[in-house]
C-alpha cells in the first residue's frame, strides 16, 4: 500500500525525511514480480474514487499474478504517509503538515485482512 503523494517516502525513490532514501515503489514491486515469477501486467481490481476534503483520492489494486503466489499492490493518490482508514483522527495538524494528508479512501485493516486471509490454505 502506498500513495503516489506521499511526502515522506517518495513513491519515484528518495526520502524527504532522512538521508538515506527508498526505491521506487516500482523498482521493488519488480523484484517481486521477477521473484515470484507473476505476469508483468497487472490485473486491476477495486478502482475506488472518493472526494475527501474537497480533493479526489484515488485507490487502485494492481494484482500480478502467476496463479500461485500474486504480488498485491494498492495505489493511492491524495493521502500522504498516513494510515488510511477511517480511525485516523488522532492525527495531529502538526504531523498531518509533516506526513501529508490523511484519507479513507481504503480501510488499511480490512485490505491487510483480506490479504493475509487468502494466504490461508
């Protein structure tokens, strides 16, 4: 799960926090797709589109498949570093300037529920 606006770990690589920066999401989502062996082109699932604030938050599911161990990517646009879900207002306006913009454009519990549950044969 990770937001094409977050301001703290850049979904294009780098960091605005620390010295030492992050990949791409891109650049890791690949080793996983070349690990697992999954189809190069996703398939994508549950296109949400929400107006938040006044601003239009996005969520996709990108799911690389290859029958047997998929690689599950959900892309955000519109939230920052936060936790998405709809229990994120004890977030501070202090933080929220540092971490960008909270959303509940998804329910981050529910996503990880669902994703854990399938890995249960």
């Amino acid at each position: 799960i990770h937001s094409k606006d977050d301001p703290c770990a850049l979904y294009e690589g780098g960091c605005n926090v620390r010295e030492n920066g992050f990949p791409k999401v891109t650049e890791c989502l690949q080793e996983w797709i070349e690990f697992n062996g999954c189809d190069k082109e996703p398939i994508i699932e549950n296109e949400i589109e929400k107006v938040v604030n006044d601003e239009i938050h996005r969520s996709r599911t990108l799911r690389y498949t290859n029958g047997n161990a998929d690689v599950i990517h959900i892309e955000l646009t519109g939230p920052g570093h936060t936790y998405v879900g709809k229990d994120t207002q004890y977030a501070l306006k202090l933080i929220l300037k540092v971490v960008g913009k909270e959303s509940d454009v998804i329910e981050t519990n529910d996503e990880l529920l669902n994703f854990f549950s399938s890995l249960i044969t």
